[in-house]
C-alpha cells in the first residue's frame, strides 16, 4: 500500500515539475504581456477581483480600438491570497508566462515581498492600490497608482483644518493594519501642525474587530464631535451601526479603505449619510459613467469602487506610455522597465482616479486629493 | 552491506536519506543546466523550510502522539530571531553562509528555549487540551511579533512593544516594524543550505526515533500508565520531543525567513500550524519520508494549478480527500488490497502457466 501511495506521489510530482516550466511562450511584437497578482480568493478577495476587473475592462478597451496604434495587451492575473509567500510565487508564474510589465500588486504586504524582486529583475511595477510608502522606496522601477498612507493622512488632516470640520477629534484605528497606522501617523503628524485638537485616540487589532462598541463608546464620552475612521468598509460599518444604536451622531471621516461601505451586505445604507470619505474616484461622477456601467456589466450589478478605478488606470498609463516610448512585444522586461522608468519622470496621466497626475523619483504619485460625502445614498462631491 | 539493508528500520531510514539526496541532485543539475522555470526556483527553499517543519511536527505528532497546532509559532520565533540575528552580525561576519549557520542555530535555539518554558505548564495537559493550550501559544506569539519593534544603529538594538518608542540615530534602520513585519531582509537562503537543513533534521529525527530515548517516547504515546509504571519519566520524556520539535522548527523558521526580503508576523497563523499538520497527516503519522514527500507535492500542488483559475482550491480540496481516502480509509484499502492481490495472484498462474508449457 505505501509502495501504491508513494508511486500516486511520485507521479504527481512529476506532473506538477512538467506544469511548473515548459510555458516558456513566443513574444508577439504586436502584444505586450501584463500580469497582475492579487487576493482573488480569501478575506481581501473584494479588493482582488475589484482590480482585476477595472483592469480587465481597460484590457478590452485596448484591445477592441487598438487600431491606431496595434498594439494589443496580452493580461494574465493570478491569485496571491494576501500572503507575500504566495505572491512571489505568483510573480514568478507571471515571469515565466512572459511577463514584460507588473501591474501588482493589490495589498500592501505581498508588495512587499515582490518588490525587492522586481527591482533585481529589473521588470517595471506599478501597484494600484498598494500604499505602503516603503513600496516606492524599494526601487526605483516601482510606481504608485494611488496615495501613500502618510500623504493620504496629511490631506485628510489638512482637508478637516481647511473645512474647520472639528474642534474635539477621536481616532479609531486597527493597530495591526499598517495601512491604518500609516494613516493615522500622517494625520496626527499634519493634525498636530495644524492645530487639530485630537482628544481620543483607541485602537483595536484584527484578531478583535468583530466588537468595536467599546471603541465607539470611548469616543462619544471623550466628546467628541468628529471621528477619524483609517480603515475599511467592513469595519466602518459596524462602527456606524453601534453608533446610530448609542445615538452618537459626530461626523465620520474615512479614507479610501472606507469606498465600498454602501455595498456592504446587511448594512442599512441611511446610516452612513453624512459620512465623508477621501477617495480618487466617484462612481456617481459624469465623467465615469462609461466606466461604471461595463463594470456593472461584468461583475453583476456591483458597484465599482476605487481600487477597480486604481486597476483600470494602471493600465491605461502603461499602454500609452508603452505607445509613447515604441515599446512591443518583443522589448525585453528590463529593456521595456529603463524605457518607461525614463519616461515616468515627465509623464502627466489622465484617468479615472484624478487628472494631471505625476510622479516624484521614487515613484510615488502625486495628484489632487478629493472628497465626497454621502447624500441620500450616493457619492457628492466634498 | 546487505545484512544492514535486511534491517528494516535501516533500510527505511536509508531510503529516506537517498530520496532526498536524489531530488536534491536532480533539482541542482536541472537547475544548472537552466531547465527549472522561475516559479519552481522560487518553490525550492520555502518547500525545505516546509519539510524541515513537517519533519519536527511528525515528531511531536506522530512519534510522541501529542497534537500541537502551535508549531508556526516556534517557526515564527526562529524566523524573526534569525533576521534579527543576521541583520545584527552582518558586519561581523562577511561570510554568508556562516552568517546563514549561525542565525539558523540562534533561531532554532531561541524557538528551544520557548519550547521548553512552554512545555513546563502545557505538557501537563494530554490531548485536547495540548492541542488548545499549542493554539493559544501560537496565537501569543502572532500577536506578540506584530507588536514588536526592533532597531539597529550604531548604538546597538533598540527595541520597544509600542510605534515611535524606537528612536534611531542617523543611519539605523528598523528590523522589525510592528505589523509592518520585517523589511529589507538580505536574503541569506539558498537551496544548498536547505539541503543541508533537511539532512542535519532527518539525523537527529531519526536517530533520535531508534534511540534509547526515541523507545521511550514511542512507549509514552502508545501506553502512558505502562510507561510510568515501569520508571520512565513520562514528562521528562515528552519535553525531550516537544523541545527538539520547536528547535528545529526555529531552524526551519530562520531558512524561511531569510528567503524572502519582506515578511509579516501574520504569516505564522493558525492556518500555517494547519496546514503543516496536514502534510503530516498526509504523509502518515511517523513515517518520515511520507512527511518529506507529501511536503513536496501538497507545496507545489496548488501552485502547479494556478492554470485552472477558481477551480484551483476547490479542486486542491478534493486532492487532499482522495489521497486521505486512499491512504487511510480502512475500506478503500482493503479493495485495493484485494484488486492487487488478484492482479498478482494472476500473474503467478501465468508463469506457472508458462513453466508448465515449457
């Protein structure tokens, strides 16, 4: 028996070594090769499939109208779980499919994992939603298609002066997310520049979110008539509904982490009127209706939120950098990533998520911080 | 020679041995001679970190019979402590190699020594409950590491359990940032040293489950009042196991931790306790190179059908439950058995049948 079991083994070892190489795969000049890694399965999967999607979207775009320049996009996503362990894997899948750009990638920690490697591999790398300041500053073939956390949190602290939307603030952050962290240093950094009169500041962790009340409640007996929320939709909820049951009623201020709260199953949606939240891309917005519409088409009538916005953008300024610079199919990766590298450093890019967007040396972006607030169930302009 | 091959326990550790200094070799020519894509280097360390772990837990689990779900925790310490360690002697010692040796042994001491003040009040307990106090143990470090901040300047370390309590001079960098994680980790790893790992686990595993001691502990896990009853200190016994597993779980942790250039306290969770447990089950309770196989495929399984999008986990689950069933399932073995049995019982009347012909 254990002779059958270890040849069952053996067999399928072998067959997984023959599935793992030989897709070596021609270069086409007319198709460049872009590959994304996200969390398509598990609990940040939301923000995974919401990339993979925009992106996707841009995909067919190009592809459809690709008769003025020919260039077509060959897109492969491949799922990393939100584990930088998996992510490299999936990078590495990615590199040997061909992959002359990453556009990846979703979450903040497998970026972190991929990055050193992408620099070594010399393969051009644009996260759209991963906001890690330290991702930027691994390389300098790694860009940013949105804020870093401590920038986001500065505009967010400089948009409440600005507004004068506070006199007491509270802050409720998830302390093992370093995506809140980062938020929550910017915004008392800036905060405490401007003067912001921050009165409260609680924290829970991800292994105790499923309660928040006693972090409402904390907030409420502090007095305070503003609350900082630098997390996400899920959680934002909960903290809502325990609030309008205490009946609290400051203002809640999110992030981006934050868009999405309206699709959240079993919410009550007239609880989050009012809210403010910092996001790139209003799905309410004229000028985005074609976007939200094919969106709609092709995940099921769900909304888009920023992070597809982010994905679709991503490929959109790759494709015309690519277009600009002469790059195809055949351009090597790292030929292809010291080409757009150069071109970054001058390039302006409109999108979805903003206009006139930059980026500095290290490759973070720069473009303008916008707001909306929620009215009658729907995004208005802050 | 073939008298030391007719000793079954020998030659069964000596297959092991061989397997996998054959997979070893043949990875490292195909390797060489550019035949292994990108994807299947990449899964050469993690997979020795992950064989060197199922090895140890086979240890705790299948040799000594205690459940534990803790073991990510003890590969945690020896990764984070390895970083740490490595990060600090960089200077000291230019050679990588030795750098790697040294942290590796830091980590897998560390790990010991927690093994140890660990094992004081949880191998009291039998069982379940081991099982629940290994998890809850797992869970303290988890939360223990993305709290943790560490430093280095010029001053030395610098370490503190809450943000900003670690102030560095000009040039210091952290090495562990709270939930952050470790970043900008050199990677010291390398598929040869992993080798190595493995080896130096499967002698002192094996060696240890053919000694005096190793009778002992499998005398604890098969009769516990018999065993006290005779004179063995169970407990005594029992801690050997549970401190060498976390020893070299620290090991294995550091080899892990050294391979990637970013790594988070998140990753040594419940699941990756799980998920180590299951290749061990998978392999066969005790049985050490069904570990190290099963290691190998279950790693590489899911990656390998990254093709089938969606499909993917759905149908690594369905994996697992056939090799499960055809491995343990007591019925599904028995038809086997009597499938293979008819099958040879046919070919011996076939010679028999030739002979006679003749």
């Amino acid at each position: 028996m254990k002779k059958v079991f270890a040849i069952v083994l053996a067999a399928a070892m072998i067959a997984a070594m023959f599935a793992g190489c030989g897709s070596g795969s021609s270069a086409d000049a007319g198709t460049i090769k872009v590959g994304m890694t996200g969390p398509l399965t598990g609990g940040a999967a939301v923000y995974g499939t919401a990339v993979e999607a925009g992106m996707k979207i841009a995909v067919e775009e190009i592809n459809a109208a690709a008769g003025d320049s020919g260039l077509k996009i060959e897109f492969k996503s491949a799922d990393d779980e939100h584990d930088g362990e998996k992510a490299l894997n999936a990078y590495n899948t990615l590199k040997d499919w061909g992959m002359q750009f990453f556009a990846g990638c979703v979450t903040t920690a497998p970026c972190l994992s991929v990055a050193p490697q992408a620099v070594e591999d010399q393969v051009f790398m644009m996260t759209p939603s991963g906001s890690s300041e330290k991702i930027a500053n691994t390389g300098s073939n790694i860009f940013q298609m949105c804020f870093t956390d401590p920038n986001q949190g500065a505009n967010a602290a400089l948009l409440v002066a600005e507004k004068e939307m506070a006199t007491n603030i509270g802050i409720i952050y998830d302390s093992s997310d370093d995506y809140s962290k980062g938020l929550v240093d910017g915004f008392k950094t800036k905060g405490a520049e401007l003067g912001l009169n921050i009165v409260c500041e609680t924290s829970f962790t991800s292994d105790n979110k499923s309660d928040l009340s006693t972090q409402v409640t904390q907030c409420k007996d502090a007095g305070c008539d503003f609350v900082f929320l630098p997390f996400y939709a899920t959680e934002a909820a909960q903290v809502l509904t325990y609030a309008n049951k205490i009946g609290y009623e400051p203002t809640f201020f999110g992030c981006d982490g934050m868009d999405g709260v309206l699709t959240i199953d079993g919410f009550d949606t007239a609880l989050a009127e009012g809210l403010v939240l910092m996001t790139p891309f209003n799905p309410d917005a004229e000028e985005t209706q074609d976007f939200v519409s094919k969106y709609k088409d092709m995940m099921d009538g769900v909304v888009p939120n920023q992070f597809a916005a982010d994905g679709y953008d991503v490929i959109y300024s790759i494709y015309n950098a690519c277009v600009a610079t002469g790059i195809d199919g055949t351009t090597s990766a790292a030929d292809a990533c010291a080409k757009l590298e150069e071109y970054f450093a001058t390039y302006t890019f409109d999108g979805l998520t903003g206009s006139g967007m930059t980026w500095d040396a290290a490759g973070m972006i720069s473009k303008v911080p916008a707001a909306v607030i929620i009215e009658n169930g729907k995004y208005v302009a802050f | 020679m073939k008298k030391l091959w007719n000793n079954k326990t020998t030659r069964t550790n000596l297959t092991t041995y061989l397997v996998v200094t054959v997979a070893f070799v043949v990875m490292q020519l195909m390797s060489s001679f550019g035949q292994l894509g990108s994807a299947m280097k990449g899964y050469l360390i993690p997979v020795c970190a992950y064989i060197v772990m199922a090895v140890s837990l086979n240890l705790l689990v299948g040799v000594c019979g205690e459940l534990s779900l803790g073991h990510a925790g003890f590969m945690g310490i020896g990764a984070f402590t390895g970083i740490v360690i490595a990060a600090l002697l960089q200077d000291a010692i230019p050679n990588d190699t030795l750098l790697l040796v040294v942290a590796m042994f830091a980590g897998g001491i560390m790990a010991g020594i927690f093994g140890f003040l660990i094992g004081i009040p949880a191998l009291r307990l039998r069982g379940d409950y081991l099982a629940i106090v290994t998890l809850a143990f797992g869970e303290i470090l988890k939360n223990i590491f993305s709290n943790l901040y560490v430093g280095l300047d010029s001053e030395g370390l610098h370490m503190a359990v809450s943000t900003g309590k670690v102030q560095l001079l000009e040039g210091g960098r952290m090495i562990l940032d709270g939930p952050v994680g470790a970043t900008g980790i050199t990677k010291l790893s390398t598929f040869p040293m992993g080798f190595v790992l493995i080896l130096f686990t499967l002698f002192v595993v094996l060696n240890l489950i053919n000694s005096k001691e190793g009778r002992a502990i499998k005398a604890v896990r098969d009769n516990r009042i018999a065993t006290e009853s005779v004179g063995i200190n169970v407990t005594a016994f029992r801690m050997k196991a549970f401190v060498v597993s976390a020893f070299l779980a620290g090991m294995a942790g550091t080899l892990f931790g050294l391979n990637f250039s970013s790594l988070q306290a998140s990753k040594f969770n419940f699941n990756a306790s799980i998920n180590v447990l299951v290749f061990v089950v998978l392999g066969g309770m005790g049985n050490i190179l069904g570990s190290v196989i099963s290691t190998a495929v279950l790693y590489i399984l899911p990656e390998a059908m990254r093709g089938l999008d969606d499909l993917r986990m759905i149908l690594y689950a369905v994996v697992l439950i056939i090799v499960m069933l055809f491995t343990w399932s007591p019925s599904v073995k028995n038809a086997v058995q009597s499938v293979t049995a008819s099958v040879q019982e046919k070919l011996r009347k076939n010679k028999k049948e030739a002979v006679n012909n003749e």
